[in-house]
C-alpha cells in the first residue's frame, strides 16, 4: 500500500462531508490517516462562477486502482470542483529525512585588493 495526499476544493455552497465521504467509501475509513477542512479560500481565478471555495486534506494508505476510482467518482460529483492526488512514496522530497551535510567554509583570500586608479 502507498501512502497518498489528497487535496480538493469544494463548492463553497456544498457540505465539507461530501469530501470526506466520498473518500470513505472509496479507500475505507481505517485507511485514513489524517482528515482536516483547511478554510474557506478565495481562489486566484473563478471556478463555475465562483471566487471562494472549501479546501479539504486528507492523507491515506490505499492502492492505484483506488486512486483511479476515488479520481472518476470525484469528477462525476458536481460539488467537488478540482482534486490532486500525490503519491508520497514516489514523489522526490515528501516524507523522508533530510540528509545532514556539513555546512561549506569559505576560506579567506589572502591577496591584497587592487586599488582603483
């Protein structure tokens, strides 16, 4: 199972729950890991019309074929506007430690500086 991220906007008119219970249904609630409705947002371009809108983020465990499933209910659903979905386990920087480095010394010049004439 891989971990995954899922973001969506909402119409602002419809219910938060819509989200959470699409995706419920689709990758099983002892899947979810983490669920939050962010905030009401006014978006940088209209959608349908519309400059404000919900922002839902959820984290989870679930297969491909499920994303692709949770993908297809999502788009056939009115309220849900747009989503993106991130695999966790295969995108570069997200959920690893970051590799301790030590840090470059620059050492001084010695040379005298030139003069300006």
């Amino acid at each position: 199972m891989n971990k995954y991220e899922i973001m969506m906007i909402l119409d602002p008119k419809a219910n938060p729950e819509i989200g959470f219970e699409l995706v419920e249904s689709v990758f099983g609630k002892e899947n979810i890991t983490k669920a939050e409705k962010l905030e009401n947002t006014t978006l940088a371009y209209p959608i349908k019309h519309s400059t404000q809108g919900i922002y839902l983020l959820i984290q989870l465990n679930g297969e491909a074929s499920l994303v692709a499933e949770f993908v297809r209910r999502s788009n056939i659903s009115k309220e849900i506007w747009r989503q993106l979905v991130i695999n966790l386990d295969t995108e570069k920087g997200y959920g690893k430690e970051r590799k301790n480095r030590s840090k470059k010394q620059f050492v001084q010049n010695d040379k005298p500086k030139r003069k300006a004439e």
